[in-house]
C-alpha cells in the first residue's frame, strides 16, 4: 500500500510539473512574448509582414 501511495503521489507532482511547463510554454510562444525576448538582441519583429520575393 504505500508503495501505491508513493507511485500516486510521485504521479501527481509530476503531471503538475508538466502542466506548469506546458502552460509556460504556451505563454513565452505568444508573439508579444516572442517580440519581447527579441528585443534586447537588437532584433524588431512588430508591425513587420512576410517578404515577398518577386521573381521575373
């Protein structure tokens, strides 16, 4: 039984780690977010569209 008891409390914490991970994850992948980390490289994402290359 506490054997048991150990395996559920060990699965706990870790399905809270992946939940606190994933939810991390998904705020630091927001373009705000992305546009903010950039931004102390030098780099300028904002109000900038794909390129478009033409060729003739």
């Amino acid at each position: 039984m506490r054997g048991i008891q150990q395996v559920q409390k060990e699965i706990k914490e870790l399905k809270w780690e992946y939940t606190s991970i994933k939810s991390e994850t998904m705020y630091k992948s927001m373009q705000s977010q992305m546009d903010a980390s950039l931004e102390p490289v030098g780099l300028d994402l904002e109000n900038k569209g794909p390129k478009v290359i033409l060729v003739k």
